[in-house]
C-alpha cells in the first residue's frame, strides 16, 4: 500500500507538485497522465524516495519512504522515462541481474529472478544479447525485467510506451495485465490513456502539481 499524503515538492519557488493526496492499494492498476509539465515524473519519485517532500509525505507499506529510503525502494520498483538512462550493464541478463547482486542474494536466487523476470517480458533465452543492440521496445522490456528482478510489490512505468509502436505496446501491456494478475501493483504514467481506459482500476490526472481527477476509467472517459 503505497499513500501520498498533502505531498508538495518545490523546484525554488514553484510547485511541481501542489499538495498531492491519493493512495495505491496493492494489485491496483492506476494510470497516471496529465500535460507536460504538470508534475508527474516529480510525483512518482517520490514514491522510492528518489527525492525528498518538501510538504506531506509518502508511506510505503505505513513507513515514510523519506525515513527508509532502502524499504521504499524495495518495495516500489520503478522504470524512468528514457530508459537508455537506466541501464547498468551492457548485457540484458547482467542488466536485470544487477539489482538482486546489489541485494546480496544468493546466486541461485539471483539467476533464478532473472529468469523469471526475463520471461515476464518475453525477453527468455535473450540474456546474452547487447542492450544496445535492442529496439526501443526490447530496452524497454529490459528495463521492466530490471524492476521486475527485484520482485517489487508495485512496479512504477514513468512513459514506458514512448516510442513504441502499436504491436510493441500491445506486447508490453499484455505483460502489465499478467503482472496486475499475479497481485502487482501498476502505476503507469503517460500522457496518453487510449491503451488504459479498458484496463485500469482508476486513472488519476494531474494538472498544475495537483489531483484534477482521480476516478475509475468509465468516469474519466466522460471527461476527456
Ligand atoms: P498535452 O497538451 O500535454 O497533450 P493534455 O492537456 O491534452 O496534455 O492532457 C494530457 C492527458 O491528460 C490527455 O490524455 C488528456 O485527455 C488527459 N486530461 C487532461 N485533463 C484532463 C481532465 N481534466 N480530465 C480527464 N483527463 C484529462
Ligand atoms: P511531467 O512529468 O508531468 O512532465 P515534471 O514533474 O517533469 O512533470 O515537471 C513538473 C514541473 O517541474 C515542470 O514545470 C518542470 O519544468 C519542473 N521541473 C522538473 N524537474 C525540474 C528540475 N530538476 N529543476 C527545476 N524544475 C524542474
């Protein structure tokens, strides 16, 4: 259970992010979208503490992700909005296995999540094969198995499907569908909902660093 409470973040003098209240059940699909600008890669870092509130806070399982930092971050697997930026390895397997070996698993643990998260993305048997050699929505896919690796409670996509074409996207949200399955919780951010209408649980729309609509899709469909 993730909760964002009176959440402000200021970038000097402005808000980025306005006073955000909203919670994410676990095993819930949320969409995330809303202009340019309107704070929505600001809001999502904070949810693994990748910045620090300047007002309000975020509590990851009841514990304010500011004040364990490491538990956040375990629990809150999270995939940036250009994923050349996220890579560590130059392999697709050694990029996925970083996150466990930084862990301090056990090998076959850590080859045995890399398996899994490898084949949660149809990215099975592809291990061995240069991250920069991918399409972009091959990278994207790794990225996921990245987050996946960690076996997160909630996985947070900042934009995954930038770039992707139609058979990419269709791929990569057939695999958020099993994932949402299985009892993970999903955040997609994108400024585009078509692809999510159909499928999420609610869909939040910021605007300006605040909450100008948090509702299920069938409602927010007759706001668009
Ligand atoms: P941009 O100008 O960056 O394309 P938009 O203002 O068109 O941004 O909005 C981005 C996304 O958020 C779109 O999918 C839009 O339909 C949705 N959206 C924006 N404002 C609202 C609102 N008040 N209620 C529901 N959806 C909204
Ligand atoms: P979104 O993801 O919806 O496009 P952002 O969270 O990236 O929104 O940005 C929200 C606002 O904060 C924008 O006005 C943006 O210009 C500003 N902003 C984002 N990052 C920084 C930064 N590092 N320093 C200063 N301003 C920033």
């Amino acid at each position: 259970m993730i909760e964002i409470e009176g959440l402000v973040h200021r970038y000097g003098d402005t808000a980025a992010v306005d006073g955000v209240t909203l919670s994410l059940a676990d095993g819930e699909y949320v969409v995330l979208a809303g202009p340019n600008g309107s704070g929505k890669s600001t809001l999502v870092r904070h949810l693994n503490a990748l910045l620090e509130p300047d007002e309000g806070e975020v509590r990851v399982d009841g514990v304010p992700a500011h004040e364990d930092p490491v538990a956040a971050r375990t629990a809150v697997g999270m995939t940036f909005q250009d994923p050349r930026d996220g890579f560590v390895a130059a392999t697709v397997r050694a990029d996925v296995t970083f996150g466990p070996e930084n862990l301090g698993l056990p090998r076959d643990e850590i080859e045995r999540r890399a398996d899994a998260a490898l084949a949660a993305v149809n990215l099975d048997g592809r291990g061995d094969e240069r991250i920069d050699a991918l399409s972009g929505g091959e990278r994207t896919r790794v990225a996921v198995a990245g987050a996946l690796a960690m076996e997160p409670d909630h996985l947070v996509l900042d934009e995954p499907f930038a770039g992707l074409d139609w058979p990419a996207r269709r791929e990569l949200l057939a695999r958020l569908d099993d994932l949402v399955a299985g009892g993970t919780g999903v955040l997609v951010v994108t400024h585009d909902l078509r692809d999510h209408l159909e499928r999420a649980d609610r869909v939040v729309v910021l605007r300006d660093g605040r909450v100008a609509l948090d509702a299920p899709p069938e409602r927010a469909r007759d706001r668009l």
